[in-house]
C-alpha cells in the first residue's frame, strides 16, 4: 500500500490484522530507535513498515528476527554499491557505509502466550536525499555515495524478497 504522507508508517500499521507494507514519500513524526526522529525529505527516500503476523519466533529468539532483518537490508544496499564499497551493519538497527549512516530498522513487538505474536518493521533508507538539516551526525545516501538517482520502489520490492527469503531461513 502507497500514501503520500502520514504521521508514522509504524503507527499505522499497530492495529491492522494481517501482513501488509505501507509506504510513504514523507512521515511528519518518523521515528528512530530510543525515540529519535528520522529526517527525510519529501519524495527522496524509502520510508515504509511491513507488519509481520505471527513470526513463529519465540521471545527468547527475537534477536534472530532483528538479524534477518538487517542482513535483508544490507544485502539491498550491497546490490546497489560499487565493489569497493562495503555496507556493514551496526547491531541491531543501523546500516552505515564506511562511518557514514546509510538506514535505520525499527522494530516493534507486540507479545502474546511467550511468543512474538505480530512484528512491524520500519525502515528508514536514505537513497536520493542530498542534505540534512537536523543535527544527524553522520547521514548518506545511495545517491551521495553512487552519484546516481535511485527509483524507490523497486528499492523495497528487493527488501522484501530478500525478507522473505530470510525469514524462511529462520
């Protein structure tokens, strides 16, 4: 699912029933792990949630779906960069390119009878975005690291792939 703009991918996902993705061009209130905000302009980065229903993962376990997770976005970002450049991810939510800040994965649980019941990810991926104004120490894009321009979506139908593959490997 596609809208223009939202408060929060996340938010919107908290209530729905079933494995959906939405994806935004601009959120007013993206979030970051421990509260920060995640800053995009308007129509230049991927910003989406994918709600997964029923996991199969025990609580005790969910470190292993945070690794799927970040290994699927890596692996998108991988594709995208030239041989030279090495993504690397720092555990458990951000994928940086050399000590630049490329993506940010947010997590969110809801837990029922000792196992994770539903799971929504939120994925911050700066691709065509060429200036900051916040105060992030250390952002890029695939856009200041190729010299190119980036179509979005397909972007996110490769995360996905590569999410569904790692989640059969669970």
């Amino acid at each position: 699912m596609y809208i223009t703009e939202t408060n929060s991918t996340n938010d919107l996902l908290k209530a729905h029933p079933e494995w959906i993705t939405i994806r935004t061009d601009f959120q007013t209130a993206g979030r970051g792990q421990a509260g920060n905000g995640w800053e995009s302009e308007r129509g230049k980065n991927l910003l989406f949630s994918t709600l997964l229903v029923q996991p199969c993962v025990a609580v005790s376990e969910q470190f292993s779906l945070s690794m799927a997770v970040a290994v699927a976005l890596r692996d998108v970002v991988a594709m995208c960069l030239s041989p030279e450049m090495e993504a690397t991810i720092k555990w458990p939510n951000d994928i940086y390119v050399g000590d630049k800040k490329l993506a940010g994965i947010l997590i969110e649980h809801q837990l029922a009878e000792g196992k994770i019941a539903q799971t929504i990810v939120g994925i911050g991926l700066n691709v065509n975005q060429e200036k900051w104004e916040g105060n992030a120490p250390n952002p890029t894009s695939l856009r200041l690291l190729t010299q190119q321009t980036w179509e979005i979506e397909p972007l996110m139908q490769m995360f996905l792939r590569n999410l569904s593959e790692e989640m059969q490997n669970l």
